[in-house]
C-alpha cells in the first residue's frame, strides 16, 4: 500500500499492523475498533466503495490471533 490516495482504513491497517508487532494490546484494539467504525460509516462526500476487503479480513483474523495469544477476549 502506498501512501499516495491511501484510505483511511488503509493507514489504521497499518498502524494496527505496527501495535500488534510492538506488542501493544490496548493500541491495537483502540484501532481495530477504529476500523470497525470507518468500515461501517455511511455517508460523507465520497464513501469508500472497496472492491477487494483481504486487506480488512486479515486485520480482523491478526486481531483475534493477537487476542488469543495475549489471554484477551472481545
């Protein structure tokens, strides 16, 4: 992903992906939660129409792997 044009998603995905490398539980929550919230909102000037949500899945499935090794529940 380039940062040029990049969704917003796009760039919570990765500072998720960045949290969950460092080891940081309660950062990494705070931003799937913001993902949740970007991923549903409806409206604005220009909703995000994305074709190809992998990159959405894989954040949700680290997510639970994170929880799962760390004896977290959600």
């Amino acid at each position: 992903m380039s940062q040029t044009g990049q969704r917003l998603s796009d760039k919570i995905i990765i500072a998720h992906r960045q949290a969950v490398e460092d080891g940081k539980a309660e950062v990494a929550e705070m931003l799937i939660q913001a993902l949740e919230i970007d991923a549903s909102y409806t409206g604005g000037p220009q909703p995000e129409l994305r074709e190809n949500i992998q990159d959405v899945e894989a954040a949700f499935s680290l997510q639970a792997e994170f929880r799962a090794r760390h004896g977290r529940s959600q």
